[in-house]
C-alpha cells in the first residue's frame, strides 16, 4: 500500500546560486517550507518586487523515504515554473505555478540531492503575466514523497488522484461512475459516514463500474452539504496492493437566464465574493489554519459562493468549501494580456485544473479567463478560448464554462458567446461613472442576449482607515465603501437574473504594483483587510443581507470626532426593527425596509454614546463634536508631485481636478486626453528601457500596445470617474510636476459644459 510523508522540513535556500548545485551547500538559508521570497517585497510597493530564479536543497536519505518499489515527490505549488533536480541530473520542468505536479526518482542511493529551482521571472508563455496582483515566487504548498508499489493508481496524470466519482441524480437514487486510473483489477467502495454501503469491481485498462445510492442525501449548499467518499484498492492476485479515496457529494443544478442558479431542483441565489489566497508578512504561503480562517470570515459574512481568483487554490481550502457547502467558480491564471505563445500553457492548467479538482462537489464552474481582452479580442484569442471550452467539456460533462468580461468589452464581442454563460467585472461608482450605471447595463444585457445567463463577476470600491461625513467617489473612506455596497446591494437584490455576483474582493491583498489610498502595494477593496483583523463596515452590509442569523452593527466607529451639528449614524441589522438610542434617549424605532439598512439623524453636541438595539441585540459606538475636522482620517496627498494648491482651478474651466469623463465629453477636452494617453505610453515605454521597471500601471504592461481610438475610447468608458491628478498619483514617477501644471493650462482654456 502507498505511503505518504511531507518533507516540508530543513531545506536550504538561495537568491544568489546561478545553477543547481552538486553538492549540499554549507553557505545557504536555512528554511521549512512552505516559504516565498516575495513575503515582503511583494507587498511594500513601487512594483520592484524580485522576479528571477531562486534554488532549494535538500538532503535526503533514503531512511527519509517512505517504504515503497516507486518513489513520487509530490509539489502542491510552486510559482511559477519548477525544474528538479535529484542528484545532479534534471527530472522534470514544470510551467504553472497554482497546481499539483509529480515526478518519479530514479536511482535513489543511501544519500542523495535533491534540488528544485522556482523561477518567477517574466517571460511571454507562462500565465499570468500581467494582473492586479503579486505574483510570488517560491515552494509555497507542501512538497511529499509517496512510496507505492511497482501497480499502483496512476500519479502521472496531471497530479490528479487517481480516482473520479460522477454521480447523477435520477429521482431519489443518484447513479455514480467511479473510474480508476489504473490497470488491473480495481474494488471499489461507497462509504456513508465510515460505513460501506456499496461494492463492486472491474478490471482492465482505467476500469469503472457504476452503483446506485438508493434515497441518496444530496449536498445541498450551505444547508446541508452532505459528502460520501468512494474507495478503491487495486488488486493482484486477490491482494490488495494500492488503495487511494477521495471524497464526492450527489447534487444537481442548472442555471436559467430567468431565475438565476437552482440547486436540487431550488432557486438558490449566488451571492458572494471573490478570494485572493495571500497574507501580510507571509505572502502566498499559507498554513491550514490560514485557510480555516477565510472560511469562517466567509461563512460569517453569509456568502453561498466564492469565485476563486485567478488561480488554483489549495486543495485544504477545496476541501472546506466542500465541508462548508459553498457554490465555487474556479479557474486558470488566463488573465489580462492575450500572449499567443501561451497557448500550450493555458491548455496544461486547465487539464491539471480539472483533473486534480474533479471530485469537489463545491466546484459548479470551470473559469476560462478573467478580463483577457481589454482592448478587443483577435483571432488568436477566440482559438484559444474555443480550445478550452471544448477541453471542459471533454474532460468534464457535468460543469458549466465561464468567462470574466470586462467593462470595455462590447456585449457583442464573439469571446463573450464561446462559454456557456458569462460574467462581467464592473466598477461603476469607482474607477468610472456612478454606481446606479450597475443595473441598467446588466439589464441592457438581459434585453438583448435573454437566453445567455449573466452575472457579476467582479464589483467593489476601496477603503481604507480615512472617514468622512460626505463621502464621495475615489476618496478611499470606509463610509464611501458602505455607500457603494449598499447602493450594489440594493441594484443585486432587484435583479433574480444574475446567475451569480461576486464582491471583489473578500480580502484585501498584495498588488505591488499599485499606489493608491496612502498605502503602497495593496489593493484594498476588501471586505476584510489584509491580516483579517478588521471587519470593514460594508463587511456586515452582506453579512445583513446574506446571514440569516440575528446581527445590528452600528457602522463607523473609527470616525469620532465630527463637525456638523446633525450627523448621519447608519445601522445595519436584519432584524424586524432597530431603535437607535443616543446617550440613553431614543432617537427613533425604524422598521425593516426592503434593504436592511437603517439610517438616522442624530444632533452631535458634545460627546454621545449610540447604541443600537434590535430585540436582544446590540451594539454601541461614540461620537463627538468638534469644531475643526479631525485630520488623522483625512487622506494626505503625501508623495504627490504636485499641491492642491498649486493648481490653477479657474471657474467654468477644466483643471486636472476635473473627472476624465467629463473632460472626455468636450471636443477640445479629448484632443487633451487623447494627447496624454499618447504621451504616457511614450513616457512609460521609455521608462522601461531605462530601467527596466516604467511599463506597468498597476501591474498592467503597456508594452507592445498599440494606440488604438477603440482602446483609448474603451480606457476612459473604465475610469471616466478619475480625476487627472488621482490617476497620475496612480503611475508614479512617470508625470512630473511640470507636466502636470502644462495639461492643467491647456485644460484651463476649455469650458465646461
């Protein structure tokens, strides 16, 4: 039988070594795995985070090695292509950073080397390249060694298990395939909480056999996500010799372009939010309690399901979403940038995508990419896309494709109509236009394409510790990020059609590459942040709407000092009613809406205790008036080449204060712009070539772009609700002040409208 043992421990690690060592070094860092390199550079900002190719070794003895004829090393995840080297000699190159792969050692000796190199460098085959988001480099999942018998269940198929289990639902039975990879003659078994209820055997090459679970308990979401496990031993000559087991759950579903998602024959709404797997100080390497945490905080917040970006996950957190029933779109690091020499690898991570996720009752959806055609699609983009929608399909009958869209792509594009339904990622009322844009454009969608299901696939705003009484766009407040959830929520709830929406994001996390809200190197559209110590207020905006369990949350208790006479306190419950008191004193009882958000108006004199109450619940917060706002949650424009007050503000005139898109509407206002982005390009693609680090804005390369109108016309639609000077703060060191103050006198001899 198999044996398994994790060899995480005692590794050495270099940055410098330029080859694989011959011998164990004596002068390399001592680490256990799992570990990245970009732990901290990743995360501090200025998109100078190291990408290149570090080494670990390992001595391992042959004592060290589990019993077995065969010895497999088995690596969970390295970023983001892996070579190892067993005793001088190459054994395998692995390009894929997110997914299981194996390799078999050969002539093993008393004492041996083993070497692994992980290379996180940039390079035009790979994905992801360009994306919102750190790519760590490292050997940041378990590393094992697996002894088995010279028979055994197949470990060289695309890391999968060895054993697939497909059941379907036939009225109160559900008929399950089991298939082993394998040859021989296989038993398998159907276990219902550690007790066998089913048996049967086949043989020959992958053999499968089917039986019937008679008054089977279906998985069914959150409620009850009810898991069997099938078993299989290979047998020779009436001995069982390998046996592998893997966990699978009896459901059905479909998705109507009307009613959205329906699990077991039941509407069950996809309301939830997307999930980057990283952590502050420990990057990518996550431990199982790491995961455990996400699930809670998501299971809290009362989300039926996770998109998983933009990547494979760890099969721990798999394996909780099956525990904890939530519905998962899972998908490849297909992202951003169309690389046509990529397509083999786009091809390789969705074969491992599939093959070693299969069995999850959790996973619904297989993601064929996420906002990959920007500035149109080309020939050479659909391929790819009809490529892996009909490898989906061949590899797995029982899920559905999809795709994430983005704004500026026309609903009309034919890559939207490849996958068998569709999302979209919008951010109206943040980088463009307002948020009640949201549902009319989906809306425009439905009326013109109403047999193809749409969906939300990314939507959010960004908050940080900054607070404010008059929130507004692109202010980076706790209050504008509870103004705009709310605002979805509501459009969201309006709408039973959308197959699924996804927050984006559940977590704040790593984008090195981004400068925005007075924090370097961080996206911070998170319910949550970084750390997981604080639960921002838009957090229990869906923990209201989503969890049914009793909760009042009075939102903004950081924000204390405040100027105005009458302030505005709002509470989030989903209870019948909640009463708000101040200082003891009601200030009124208000019953529950359509939306579960109660807003009051409260008199701010001196310092007030609020307390709101809803039947046995509570909770409390302070206010106090002053007379001059307090600073320290106001966000400073610390870093900035220019001053606000260095900007000529002329009446009836644009400034670089003014939004893109209202300059973007005058003739004279996009000769301007239209200028600019050209510029820019030139600027940053100079930039490059001095120093190698100008040709990203936020992690997205403008190398090799070509200036398109449909381009520029489709950028400014994106983040029309920028001003100039904030997103210039975005792409540091490429605008000076003086480029700044020659766009701003142009603007200023350009009336408004």
């Amino acid at each position: 039988m198999r044996n398994i043992k994790i060899i995480n421990d005692n590794w050495l690690f270099s940055k410098e070594a330029k080859a694989a060592p011959a011998v164990l070094p004596t002068d390399w860092e001592q680490k256990n795995l799992p570990y990245t390199w970009n732990e901290k550079d990743g995360q501090d900002g200025g998109n100078d985070y190291y990408r290149g190719k570090c080494f670990f070794a390992k001595s391992l003895s042959k004592a060290d090695l589990p019993e077995g004829e065969e010895i497999y090393l088995q690596f969970d995840g390295v970023n983001s292509t892996a070579e190892v080297f067993f005793n001088g000699k190459s054994l395998i190159v692995h390009h894929g950073g997110y997914s299981t792969f194996r390799v078999k050692l050969d002539d093993i000796k008393d004492e041996n080397l083993l070497v692994v190199s992980a290379d996180n460098s940039p390079n035009n085959f790979v994905y992801p390249q360009m994306a919102d988001f750190t790519f760590y480099g490292g050997i940041y999942r378990d590393v094992s060694a697996i002894g088995v018998p010279k028979k055994h269940f197949d470990l060289d198929y695309y890391g999968a298990p060895g054993i697939n289990a497909t059941p379907t639902v036939k009225g109160n039975n559900a008929e399950v395939v089991a298939k082993a990879y394998c040859e021989g003659k296989v038993r398998f078994e159907i276990l219902d909480a550690g007790k066998v209820i089913l048996t049967a055997e086949a043989e020959g090459e992958n053999p499968e056999a089917k039986m019937t679970i008679e008054n089977v308990h279906l998985w069914n979401g959150l409620s009850d996500p009810y898991l069997y496990t099938l078993r299989a031993v290979l047998l020779d000559d009436g001995k069982e010799i390998d046996e592998v087991s893997t966990r699978f759950g009896c459901r059905y579903f479909e998705v109507d372009p009307e009613k959205g998602f329906i699990l077991n024959g039941k509407e069950y709404p996809l309301r939830g939010v997307s999930r980057h797997q990283d952590r502050k100080d420990i990057g990518n390497a996550l431990l199982p309690e790491h995961h455990k945490e996400d699930i809670e905080l998501i299971k809290e917040v009362g989300a039926t399901t996770i998109r998983l970006a933009h990547y494979q996950h760890s099969q721990v957190f798999y394996d909780l979403c099956d525990e904890y029933g939530l519905v998962l779109w899972a998908e490849i690091p297909y992202i951003s940038k169309h690389m046509p020499d990529g397509f083999e690898n786009t091809k390789t991570q969705m074969k491992e995508l599939i093959a070693q996720n299969y069995n999850h009752p959790s996973i619904f959806f297989w993601g064929l990419s996420n906002e990959i055609s920007i500035a149109g699609s080309d020939e050479s983009l659909i391929n790819n896309h009809k490529m892996l929608n009909d490898l989906c399909h061949e590899m797995d009958k029982t899920r559905l494709t999809t795709i994430a869209a983005v704004t500026m792509c026309s609903i009309d594009d034919p890559y939207v109509h490849i996958s068998d339904i569709v999302s979209y990622n919008h951010y109206f009322g943040w980088y463009g236009g307002k948020t009640d844009m949201n549902g009319p454009w989906f809306d425009n969608f439905h009326a013109k394409y109403p047999k193809l299901p749409i969906g939300c696939s990314e939507y959010g705003c960004e908050a940080l510790d900054w607070h404010t009484s008059t929130p507004t766009q692109g202010d980076y407040t706790e209050e504008y990020q509870s103004f705009y959830h709310e605002e979805l929520i509501k459009q969201i709830a309006d709408r039973p059609y959308l197959w699924a929406t996804h927050v984006w994001n559940m977590f704040d996390f790593a984008a090195d590459a981004r400068s925005e809200g007075g924090e370097d190197g961080m996206n911070h559209k998170g319910l949550v942040t970084f750390d997981r110590k604080y639960k921002k207020d838009s957090f229990y905006a869906y923990k209201a709407w989503l969890n049914p369990e009793p909760m009042v949350h009075l939102c903004s208790k950081k924000y204390i000092d405040r100027v105005e006479d009458v302030t505005k306190v709002t509470v989030y419950s989903n209870c019948d009613e909640v009463e708000l008191f101040a200082n003891g004193v009601s200030v009124g009882k208000q019953k529950k809406g359509k939306y579960p958000f109660f807003y009051f108006d409260v008199k701010n004199v001196g310092e007030t205790t609020l307390k709101a109450v809803a039947g046995d619940l509570s909770d409390e917060s302070t206010i106090r008036k002053v007379d001059t706002p307090n600073e320290a949650y106001i966000l400073k424009d610390e870093g900035d080449v220019i001053n606000w007050f260095e900007i000529n503000t002329p009446d009836g005139y644009f400034s670089i204060n003014d939004e893109l898109g209202q300059i973007w509407a005058t003739t004279k206002g996009k000769m301007v712009l239209l200028g600019v982005v050209i510029g820019l390009v030139k600027k940053m693609k100079s930039k490059k070539k001095n120093d190698g680090k100008g040709g990203d804005i936020m992690g997205f390369s403008l190398d090799g772009v070509k200036v398109k109108p449909d381009m520029i016309k489709g950028l400014f639609k994106m983040i029309s609700g920028f001003s100039i000077k904030r997103a210039a703060s975005m792409v540091k060191g490429i605008f000076s002040k003086e480029d700044l103050l020659e766009i701003n006198a142009k603007l200023n001899k350009i009336k408004k409208k």
